[in-house]
C-alpha cells in the first residue's frame, strides 16, 4: 500500500513506520525534518510544515494514497486543514485522537469504544473530542473515509512512562530512584492502569490500514495488562535494581500545589482507573494481542536510556519541587 504519515517519528508514529517498511509498503513521511531516524525500505519523505496547507498541497499534487494517518493534529482547525488537503486523495484517513477523550469521572472502569466522550478537565481532550465531531460529520455528510484511533499511554525505549514528572520528562523521577530518594506516587498507587508498548501499538494500528471495516470507525488501541500505579513504578525500580521509595500524594493536593498541568493529566486522566476491553479491536484485526508485558518492556527502555545520555535531560526544578512536597508531607505528619 502506498501511505502517508503526518509525523511518523514520534513515540507511537516511529514504531508504525518502522513496521511499514519491513512489510514493503510505500511509505511517506511529512514533517519538518527536525527529528531524524534511520528507516530502511520504500521512503520517502516530504519536507515540509503541515500547517503551511499552499506548500502541502503543492508537493502532493500528483500523489494519492490508499491511508494517511494525522499523529499530530491537536484541535479541529488541524482536520479541517486534512479533509481540504486530503478528501479525493485518499481511500482511508485516520486521526490519532486519545482514550483521555473518554468521560471523567467514569460511570464504568471498563472502557470501550461506546463509552461516552467527555472530559472536562482537560483541553487537550476536549479538543480531541471536537475533532472527532468534525471527522464523523465529514464521513456521514461527505463520505470522507475516516478512521478514529484512540490510543491510551504509550511507550517506547526513549521515555519511562510515569504519572507524576516535570516538563523535561521522566529521567529526574529515575535519577531519584538511582540516587535512592523517594518519589510521588499519586493517589495511594492502588487505582488501574495500562501502558502498552509501541511495537504492539503498531501491529494493531497496520491491521486497521486499509481495512474496509475499520471505516467510520472509532477504536482504541491498548494492552489487555491492567497495572496499579505501584505495580508500574515497582517495575521501574525493579529494572533499575534499586528499592522503590514510594511517596504518596492526593492527586487534588499535587493540583493545588503545583505549576505543573495536573489538572489534566491526573484528574483529568491517570488519578482514573481505567480498564479497556479491546474486543472491537480484535474482530478488526483477527489474530491480535498485545505481546509485551510492562515488567519487559520496561527493562529494555530502561537499558536504552541509561545507554543513551542525551536521552538523560535532568530537571532540577522539578527534583526541587518533590523535596518540597514530600518535605511538606512529612512535617505535617510528624506535627500530629
């Protein structure tokens, strides 16, 4: 197949073309070029900023594809732009919305793709929500092929997913492991998780590619593994061989005493529990589970990172801020 991804170097997209091409389909990749990966196989890439739609529209004038797939689209003015540049030169278009689009707080932990979308927490979300609104008006109005895919947290060997971190990412609350000082854990670390690894996320994602049933479709892409947050940074310090030193944090006083968008990301996602049941995914692509438990995949992204110091990006005013914090914790317990 001959397929476009807007993207296709980021945590969930990197994964997918990297798949594409080992199976032989004509892969294309527009983006602005600022992050380089070494692909092999049918590429080609199209340089350009997908915002500029007069450039965009210009270098794909004479290209049609059977999918394109948007990773990068934020708020609805984005698909508006896709379905301009795209209606008639595609067969299939796929957004990557998210499965924080799902209501807060839940009616019912398991999840499915019936559950209502509504997040009023968190902009990010909400945005999703209306640009799946507008791509659905498009496929009942205009036939317009379109895909939904939500995805819950993903990982890859670049990052250690977590619940709690600061602006530069995960590597400070690992550093605080390797150093043995304690850590935030929101909540009490009992509520449900999953994380799915990225090389799952992609053979789910490519069996969707051209698919006639997963058309004016929503599904959501993740592990069948249900985690608690305990049992998720458990398996961090496990990888990293040190004891874990948890400290537990109500997910409205993090909110409350913090700069960081927690609103969103806690109450608004991850302070949930959340367990999915991907039965629509498996009757669209028979055959699929995801194979990678976290224990595993965790190890081999700790490895990477620890190999790789440019992936170490410290953060000293977030290691100031757990001190902070936990400091504030424990004078309170210590003063009843």
């Amino acid at each position: 197949m001959k397929i476009l991804l807007i993207g296709g170097t980021g945590t969930i997209s990197s994964a997918i073309s990297k798949r594409l091409l080992a199976e032989g389909h004509d892969l294309y990749l527009l983006n602005r070029g600022n992050r380089k990966q070494e692909f092999q196989g049918k590429l080609h890439t199209i340089e350009a900023d997908i915002n500029d739609e007069e450039k965009v529209r210009n270098l794909i004038r004479d290209l049609s594809f059977d999918a394109v797939a948007d990773f990068i689209a934020w708020v609805p003015e984005n698909l508006e732009r896709d379905y301009r540049l795209f209606n008639g030169k595609t067969r299939q278009f796929i957004f990557i919305s998210s499965a924080s689009a799902y209501q807060k707080p839940l009616s019912d932990y398991r999840i499915t793709e019936a559950t209502p979308l509504a997040n009023p927490y968190w902009e990010y979300s909400r945005n999703k929500i209306a640009g799946e609104e507008f791509l659905m008006k498009m496929y009942r109005e205009n036939g317009f092929p379109i895909t939904i895919v939500r995805p819950s947290h993903t990982y890859d060997e670049r990052s250690v997913p977590l619940g709690v971190h600061g602006e530069n990412g995960s590597w400070q609350v690992v550093k605080r492991m390797l150093e043995e000082k304690p850590v935030i854990i929101h909540g009490d670390g009992t509520s449900l998780w999953t994380m799915t690894h990225n090389s799952d996320f992609a053979e789910a994602f490519t069996g969707l590619l051209g698919n006639i049933h997963a058309i004016g479709e929503a599904v959501q892409i993740t592990s069948d593994e249900t985690l608690t947050w305990n049992q998720i940074y458990a398996c961090i310090a496990g990888a990293l061989g040190v004891k874990l030193k948890p400290c537990y944090v109500p997910s409205d006083f993090l909110q409350a005493v913090s700069t960081y968008d927690f609103t969103g990301s806690l109450t608004g996602d991850k302070a949930n529990s959340v367990v999915f049941d991907n039965a629509k995914l498996k009757r669209l692509v028979p055959g699929f589970t995801a194979k990678k438990r976290f224990d595993q995949g965790i190890r081999e992204t700790i490895r990477h990172i620890l190999a790789h110091p440019e992936l170490q990006k410290e953060d000293p005013k977030f290691d100031a801020w757990c001190d902070r914090v936990i400091e504030v914790l424990e004078k309170a317990k210590k003063e009843f």
